[in-house]
C-alpha cells in the first residue's frame, strides 16, 4: 500500500467525468487500498478516485461502521439535506 497524493481544488481533474470501471483486477485492489490508506492517513472519512487523480467511478468511505468500498455507484434517489462544515479532503 501506499500514501497517493490529494488532489484540491483548483485542479482541473476534479471537474471531469469518471470512466466506469471495466476491469476488476490487482490494478483495481491496488487503487482501494491505497485510497483506504491515504483517507485514513489524512483523518478523512471519504475519498474518490478523482480525489487521487484516477478518472474512476471508485469511492471508499469509513464513517465509523467499516470500510466500505463502492465501484460504478449510481445515486437512484435522494433525500434530507447536510449542514455543517464541509468534510471534504479536496478543500483544505
């Protein structure tokens, strides 16, 4: 495993559409845990591929239930609102 750079904001990577993951292979478990790695090394608790400059429907999150790891997601509804202060790793 191994710490991947955070991409912020500014960059234009994070402004681009994701391919879809086709191949399920080492490459692909590789990627994972080094996103597992890095949220965790920058006390985050959600990192997608775009995030570590990978153009891939991949996200993990750890919310405080386990690791869960998430490929070709598609968001079918929604509901509720958030607020607070924004989490995300992008945006230091």
């Amino acid at each position: 495993m191994a710490l991947r750079k955070i991409v912020t904001v500014g960059d234009p990577i994070l402004t681009k559409v994701c391919r879809p993951v086709t191949r399920f292979d080492q490459k692909l478990a590789i990627l994972i845990e080094d996103m597992i790695e890095t949220m965790h090394n920058a006390n985050g608790v959600g990192l997608a591929g775009p995030q570590v400059g990978m153009l891939r429907r991949v996200f993990v999150i750890d919310v405080g239930d386990g690791i869960l790891e998430f490929i070709n997601p598609e968001i079918l509804e929604t509901a509720g609102e958030q607020n607070g202060a924004e989490g995300c790793l992008s945006f230091p």
